[in-house]
C-alpha cells in the first residue's frame, strides 16, 4: 500500500520532558526555504507525498477567490480557517451563506460541536443540536459553495473530484506547487485531499504568502488578499488560544495547521517551513516550525520563547508544571 515516509526515513524534531526524564519523541520530516526559495534545511524524508489535511485550505480559498467570489477580511480568513467554532466564527460562516440564500443543511462538511470550550459549553447548556455550522472546515465549505453559486456549477455533489470546483481546486494546487499529486484521498471534512510532498508544499505555500498585490495575475493578487487577511484577521483562521492564531498575532507569520502533525508557516521576511510529525500529532507542529524559522533567522528567538508559554506546552503533574513540549531542530 502506497503511504507517507517511513520511522526510518524520519528524524526526531521534538520530545516531551517529565521530571526531567525524556517521555515521547516527535519524529518527522521538516523542509525550511529561504526567501528566494532556494533549501536551507531537509530534514528526514521530504520528497515523499504526504496528505496536508488542512494546510491545504490556502489552495482551495484561493481557487474559489479566483471563480468569481470576492472574499476580503474576516470573509478570506474563515474561508482558510480550521476554526474553533466560537458565535464570531458561526456569524461569519451564516454570512457566506447568506449571500445567496443558501441553508446550512447546504454545507458537505459533517455535524460537529465547536471545539472552542466555551462555545461548546454554551451549545450544550442551551439543548441545541450539533451542527454543520460548527465544524472547524464550515468556513471552506461555504466558500466552495459559493464559487459553484457564481459559476452555476451544481451544488450537489461539489465534493466529487470529478466535480469542476474540484477540479478549478486541483488545477491552482498544481500551479503553485509545481507537482502533480501522488495520490487523492477524502479529507476529514468530506473534501478530497491530494498528496504531495513537503517540498512542493512548502514551495506551493510560499508562493502564496509572499505573492504580490500588485501582481498582473489575479491569482496572485488574490493569493495576497488571501495572506493579508489571514495575518490581520489570525482570530477568524483558528480561534482564542488556537496555535495558528497565537503564533500569527505575537510574529507576524502566516500558519496554517493541518491534521495528522501538518504544518505550514512562512515569517514576514518570507522564509518558510513545511513539516509532518510522523505519528499523527500536532502538539509539537507549531513550536517545531517557529524553532525552524528562527533557526533560520527568520524570527527571534527571545520571540519564540515568549510565544511558546501560550501554546499549552507544559507537561503536568496534578496542578503543577513538572515539564513541557519542546523542539530538537
């Protein structure tokens, strides 16, 4: 079976501390760009495709932006977002839609409660049903729908690769990249996902947040609306105390978290970072590429240190922190 990089093409990128005793190692494979793009680090296996999950949002917001659907601010930022369900992240979702006059019940992605821990509290307390609305990818999936609103490409079905939004998706995934995908599978959220490999994520993702405004390519153009949105609205993309949405209000970087241990994130100078963690989780995703771009130069360390005290790091033992989540790279 066809699958990502293997443990032994992969290289320990963080460990957890407890008591002062090495717990759980973080393996993966890491690829760090310059700002002309040329590759300042390749650690472990990064030519070998892996699913992005959500790091993929930015190619799929930009491909709907580029189908006849303006999306500026708060509007371009939800669209990208893999966010906690919180009532600001729901009004925006319900805006989209309303737009033209579709229902929730319209959106692919499935029913789900807000992973915000208020928000979730407050749904539960008031007896009210899961619902499409609440489920991090809405935000995508109201976008998508609105491209095939414009385009009148059929609302049925707009999740089937064969589908033109899917196609229009697949089409400015490639151009950005560089590579066909290895493979097409169906993400969490019911939307396909394509494989491809770090090196074309990473290449793919910086085009995107380093393209011009003033680009005499509308992709481009709108590939900038996109990332200016995102870094001004960092509440809309993730929410209160989400690790993108830390990371992008304290540095200025753009950060774009994907499941199974994605992530994606380019400083302000446009250096950028792409990075897996072989076993599935993103505890460590965020720390690991801010301690790569800072590796890099490309943000401050003494930055670095100040953010990592708000990305629940610590390890503890009853009520007390006995250690913490650090990167090795």
């Amino acid at each position: 079976m066809t699958g990502t990089f293997t443990v032994n093409d992969a290289l320990e990128l963080a460990v957890v501390e407890r008591s002062g005793f090495i717990e759980s190692r973080h393996a993966g494979s890491a690829v760090v760009l310059s700002p002309e793009g040329e590759v300042l680090r390749d650690l472990g296996d990064t030519r070998t495709a892996i699913f992005p999950r959500s790091s993929l949002k930015p190619f799929q917001a930009v491909a709907v932006m580029t189908s006849g659907v303006t999306l500026r601010g708060e509007d371009a930022a939800i669209a990208t977002a893999s966010h906690s369900g919180t009532a600001a992240h729901v009004a925006l979702v319900r805006g989209l839609l309303a737009r033209t006059s579709l229902p929730v019940s319209a959106l692919g992605c499935p029913p789900a409660t807000p992973t915000d821990h208020a928000a979730r509290d407050e749904l539960i307390r008031s007896g009210a049903p899961r619902e499409r609305v609440y489920m991090n990818c809405s935000g995508k999936h109201a976008a998508m729908l609105l491209a095939c609103a414009a385009n009148e490409w059929p609302l049925d079905g707009y999740l089937d690769p064969e589908h033109p939004l899917q196609k229009r998706i697949l089409d400015v995934l490639e151009r950005f990249t560089g590579e066909r995908p290895a493979a097409t599978g169906v993400d969490g959220c019911g939307a396909p996902v394509h494989a491809i490999s770090l090196h074309a994520l990473a290449r793919g993702i910086q085009k995107i947040t380093t393209a011009s405004p003033s680009s005499p390519f509308a992709l481009y153009r709108e590939a900038a609306a996109l990332t200016e949105a995102s870094r001004e609205h960092a509440w809309a993309v993730g929410g209160p105390g989400q690790p993108d949405t830390v990371a992008m209000e304290r540095l200025g970087v753009f950060a774009k978290v994907g499941a199974e241990g994605v992530m994606v994130m380019t400083a302000p100078n446009g250096t950028t970072t792409a990075l897996k963690v072989l076993d599935g989780s993103s505890r460590a995703s965020t720390i690991i590429a801010l301690r790569l771009l800072a590796a890099a130069g490309a943000v401050e360390d003494d930055a670095v240190d100040a953010v990592q005290t708000e990305l629940d790091l610590w390890v503890m033992g009853g009520e007390r922190r006995v250690g913490r989540i650090r990167a090795t790279v």
